[in-house]
C-alpha cells in the first residue's frame, strides 16, 4: 500500500489505547475454551488462510530488521529523534524495517527508513475503524490473529531492536529472548536501544533472575545495550552477514501463483 494512501493517525497520547482493541470479535472469542467441532473447524481453516496471507504478502519484503517499541512517545521526544535515525540507518545497510505499524516509536523507525529511501513495512491486528497506522509504510499488513501477527514479525527478521516501551514491547521482546534461548530461532541480533530506559530492568534481570539461575549468563551476553544507532546497525550486519552469511537475492515472483513481487 504507498505510503500517500495512509492516512495520518492520532497524537498518540491522545490515543493511548492504539493497537489494544480489536475490530474484529473473533479474537476476543478464540481463547474463551472449546467450541462445536465445526466451529472449531472453522477456525482452523481461517487461520490456515492468514497464515497463507501473511506468507505471500511479505515473501518479497527482503531481509528485516523488527523494530519494537511504544506507541506513545510524541515527535518531540527524544526517543523519537534516536528511533528515527536508527530506522534510516537499517534502511542505509538494506535492510527492510518491519514495525507494528503504529504511531510512536513504530512510526519512527518506519519514517527514518521512508526518509533514506528504504523499504518499509507494518504488521498488526486488525484495528477499529476510527484508528490508522502511520504514513510512513509501503506495505501494511493486517491479522486478525494476534499470534499469527507476532510469527510474522519474527519469521522474516534477521534481528530485533527493541526501542523504549511497554508491556507491548516487553511481551515482543521476551518472546524473541525466549525463541532464541530454546533453539526455536537462531541466534539472532538482539539489540536494546536506550541504556538508561533498559538498565532497571537489566538490573533486575542480573540481580534476580540471572542470580538464582533461572537464564545463564549467555542469554544476557549475547543482548547488545546501546545509544547509538550506528552501533546497533553495525551489530547486527556483522552478525548477520558473518554468522549466517547472508546474501540478499531477489525472488522472483510466480505468475502460476499470481505473484507481483515486491
């Protein structure tokens, strides 16, 4: 979808609830227990279908980098600022910057990305009517299946940045940590952007968790706490370039499939 057929949302702290709602009532009906056999059928087959969606609508995007981060800070805020370069700076190394689409934070990584002429994509649920995702995407991707949105942002990602924010971001964030540390998922890049806004929680991770052994010393080695967006960048080219050899080649799309590509 071209960025100029998106209409511009809300201030985000006039709107703190983005994202949180869901247009659609089958989300809030999925986790309430068993169901009919054929209404549970059903529902298989609707998310085989936006499995499939999400696959072809992202097959050609290229390599990501995921972005997390709150949708509550405002263009003034320096978050904003860090977040913004940080989304040219994927863009300048070739790499697609992947958000959840929204204002805040989200919306700073895809507008630095738009800014150094990269590619830049978002993922979320479905949204109620009355809110948007930002301006700055080439593609935008809805799910009605909260579950299925957070394997997208994941299965086309060769590392993830985790920007100051919420529960929202924390919930992303851990899965990552989590995927890596049980083998699901390579070891990939695991950057945290703003010392200051992570180093409580890094504390707590150290002087609780890592303290009565609940992780190993590894899981939090390998997660790279930084300022600098030029060092994020760097880290996680090196890490992808040298520890999966990544070598970016076009697909082409099949016009058996009705493919158009990119």
């Amino acid at each position: 979808m071209p960025a100029e057929d998106l209409a511009e949302p809300g201030n985000p702290q006039g709107n703190p609830q983005w994202g949180k709602s869901t247009a659609s009532a089958e989300e809030e009906l999925f986790l309430e227990g068993p169901r009919g056999r054929g209404f549970e059928l059903g529902r298989a087959i609707r998310i085989f279908w936006e499995l499939i969606y999400g696959f072809r609508a992202l097959h050609f995007v290229g390599p990501c980098i995921t972005v997390f981060g709150s949708a509550r800070f405002p263009p003034e805020h320096p978050y904003y600022a860090l977040t913004r370069e940080l989304g040219a700076r994927i863009a300048l190394a070739q790499f697609t910057v992947m958000t959840g689409g929204g204002p805040g934070l989200m919306e700073a990584a895809n507008r630095g990305a738009k800014e150094a002429a990269g590619v830049s994509i978002g993922c979320n649920i479905v949204l109620p009517h009355e809110q948007k995702p930002n301006p700055y995407l080439d593609k935008w991707v809805q799910f009605r299946y909260f579950f299925i949105r957070k394997m997208m942002l994941v299965k086309y990602s060769y590392g993830f940045v985790a920007a100051p924010g919420g529960f929202g971001t924390l919930d992303e964030l851990f899965e990552v940590a989590t995927l890596i540390q049980t083998g699901k998922i390579k070891n990939f890049p695991v950057v945290l952007l703003g010392t200051e806004y992570w180093s409580p929680l890094l504390v707590f991770l150290r002087q609780s968790v890592l303290a009565n052994a609940a992780i190993s010393p590894r899981d939090l080695d390998e997660i790279l706490v930084t300022d600098s967006p030029s060092e994020a960048v760097a880290h996680i080219q090196r890490c992808a370039t040298e520890n999966f050899g990544l070598r970016y080649v076009p697909r082409k799309p099949a016009r058996l499939l009705f493919e158009r590509g990119a």
